[in-house]
C-alpha cells in the first residue's frame, strides 16, 4: 500500500497539460528538486528518469499514489500521459509501456511547445505538443517551436534531471559545454523563441485544425472520405503517404504554387539548417569516444547564437517525409527530386484510398492541408 503523504502545497494541472509539465510545475512550487518530487508522490526517480515510463503511460499503482499526494483523481493522470492519445495518435507497448514506432508519424522526438501558451501559462506544457501531429497552435495561430533558441536542444527528450529545482519555461538541457556531476542548464526562455505567426485563415492552421478532427474521430468522414469514410488510422497513413511524396517529387516551383510562401521559407529553412547540424554533429561524434547516446547528442547540438531559427515544425506543417525506414521513396537529400515523374510502380505502392485520393483530387487543391 502507499505510503506516500499529502503534498504541503498542491498545484492543479491545467487544462490538457502533460504529465511531466505539472509535476516540474510542482516541484517548483514546493522549492523541492524534481527527484525528490517524484519520489513524494510514488515514482521511482531514477527508474522514471531512465525509461520516461510514466509520461507515456501509468501503473495503476502509481496513479493510486500520485492521486494520493496531489488529489487529483487517477482518471485526470490519465489524461495526463500518452496513453490518453493510444489508439488514436499513438500506439503502445502495454508491458513496457513505450510507444510503437509503426504508427505513421506518431511522437515526435521530444516536446513542440508554443512560446504564446508557455508565456500564458507560466511554463506549463501540452500533452499534445509531444505528437508528431501537432505542428501549429490554433489558439495563438503560430507555429509551434522544435529547439531551443540558445542550445538548439529538443526540449523534454529526457526527464528533467533529479538534482535541480525545475526552472519551468526555460531550456533545462545541459548547457554547452557544462561539465561535472551536475552541469549547469542552459536555462534559455522558451517564451522568447521566434516563432513563425501566421493567420488564423493560413493553409497550415488549417490542416492542424483538419489533423486535430481526423485524430478525434474513429472515422474520418471528411474532404476525399466524405463519400467513403475511411478508419482514421488509413486516412493518417494517407496524408503521410501522399505529403511524403509531394515533397519527394515536387520541384521547388511546384511546391510554390500550393504553399504559401512564408511556410515554403521556414521549411527550407528548416532543412537546411538541420542538414548543417546533422554534418556538424557527424563529425563531432566520430572524433569523440563513444559515450552514451543521448549525451553525445546533448553536447554536440549545433551551436547558434542568434535567434531561434526557423522551426523545424515548418516542415511537419509542409508534411516532410521523415525517413521511415519502410518508406519507399526516402528522401535523402534535399528532399526535392527536380522533374522526377513518379512512376507506375511506386504509384501501384500507394494505399488504396490515396490512389482514390489521387485520381479524385480535392475539392479546393489550395485550401487543403497538404
Ligand atoms: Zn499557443
Ligand atoms: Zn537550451
């Protein structure tokens, strides 16, 4: 049975908020570093931190304890991970539980966030923002932001280390070049990130709005699929499937002329800032003796001291192919295949609704999410 005890200050989760948001928020609020947090309300810190278990989903007898602590009832905790999102957005492991890399573009790497919610909030963070299908803010209309704009990290790829008060808001990555038991945090202020804000009329608003539909919904009975529904798990796959072309086989003009053109920049952007890294960071690594992966990563970030560039949510937002292994048209690259037609074969690969998709077109080609 738990012996866990009410919590001397308790701090209500915000609406849609992840779990690990509201128990750093806690941690600050009771000045108590996050280790020492977690342990109060019945999680294993060193477990937790190793295997970010509990942010995807949680024992029965942890939500018992942690409902304990906090008062907030097991099935809010729920909410809370992304076992909330199982099914729909993601898909997981029930023993482990980690998330199912087969879902098409399932989690993202980390955490999104939107400057304009963290600075409404104080710091606080969406559940929703860790799928790699939320891209755009619709509240606030702007893009959501991939890195930190000092250390160029993805935030919240590991839990928060245990030693430390959380700083909510800000970049608790290691700062560059930080060393000793503890290094020092990069501490940067996520509200003051640049990001792309676009209007509540742009295209990529409101293909996260159509994204947002067809993810609440079993059945997708939209656009194509108003005349044969379609299971939502094959309209995914679909979107995936098509975009992942589109900007395979799409020239530079081509996709001129059905992206707008801000988005177009953030997205080459984007690439090209993450080609530079990737370069960087393979030549780091193979002058570095092997250590464990995440840290390799963690201090070998690209180093920028400008403004945040633009987000890699540019190209979630264009739909890039990310690279799936059993894609058969990666996209290497530059990602655009000048004047390549696609041929008979690759296009007898497409799922059937997408060749439905194909051949029909949508009713309004510019105003859709792709
Ligand atoms: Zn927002
Ligand atoms: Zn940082």
């Amino acid at each position: 049975m738990s012996a866990v005890r009410s919590l001397p200050i308790r701090l209500a989760p915000i609406a849609g908020e992840a779990l690990d948001s509201w128990l750093e928020a806690l941690a600050h609020r009771n000045a108590t570093a996050f280790g020492d947090l977690l342990a109060a309300v019945g999680l294993n810190p060193y477990h937790g931190m190793a295997t970010n278990g509990w942010i995807v989903a949680l024992a029965p007898e942890q939500e018992s304890t942690i409902s304990a602590a906090t008062d907030v009832s097991p099935g809010v905790l729920t909410t809370m991970t992304l076992a909330h999102y199982a099914g729909r957005a993601v898909n997981i492991h029930p023993e482990t539980p980690t998330l199912k890399r087969a879902f098409p573009w399932g989690n993202a790497n980390g955490s999104r966030y939107c400057t304009a919610c963290l600075m409404d909030t104080g710091g606080r963070w969406q559940l929703s923002w860790r799928l790699g299908w939320s891209f755009a803010c619709t509240e606030h209309h702007r893009l959501l932001v991939d890195t930190c704009p000092r250390c160029g990290a993805v935030p919240r790829r590991r839990t928060h280390v245990g030693d430390l008060i959380p700083n909510i808001g800000c970049c608790a990555r290691p700062a560059h070049q930080a060393t000793g038991r503890i290094p020092a945090r990069c501490d940067a202020d996520l509200t003051a990130a640049d990001a792309a804000v676009l209007g509540p009329d742009h295209p990529a608003i409101r293909a996260q709005h159509i994204v947002n539909t067809i993810l609440e919904h079993p059945t997708a009975v939209i656009g194509v699929y108003r005349h044969t529904p379609q299971p939502r798990i094959n309209v995914l796959a679909d979107i995936r499937a098509i975009a992942g072309r589109a900007l395979s086989y799409g020239t530079s003009q081509d996709l001129a002329t059905i992206v707008p053109a801000d988005l177009l920049a953030a997205y080459h952007e984007a690439r090209s800032l993450r080609r530079a890294s990737g370069h960087r960071l393979y030549r780091r690594i193979h002058r570095q003796p092997r250590l464990h992966h995440d840290r390799r990563v963690a201090h070998h970030v690209p180093d920028r001291s400008g403004p945040t560039p633009t987000p890699n949510t540019a190209a979630a937002a264009c739909r890039t192919n990310r690279g799936s292994r059993h894609h058969p048209i990666r996209d290497r690259g530059t990602g655009m295949v000048p004047g390549r037609p696609v041929d008979a074969r690759s296009a007898g690969r497409l799922p059937r609704q997408v060749g439905a998709a194909a051949r029909t077109g949508p009713a309004r080609p510019h105003r859709g999410p792709w």
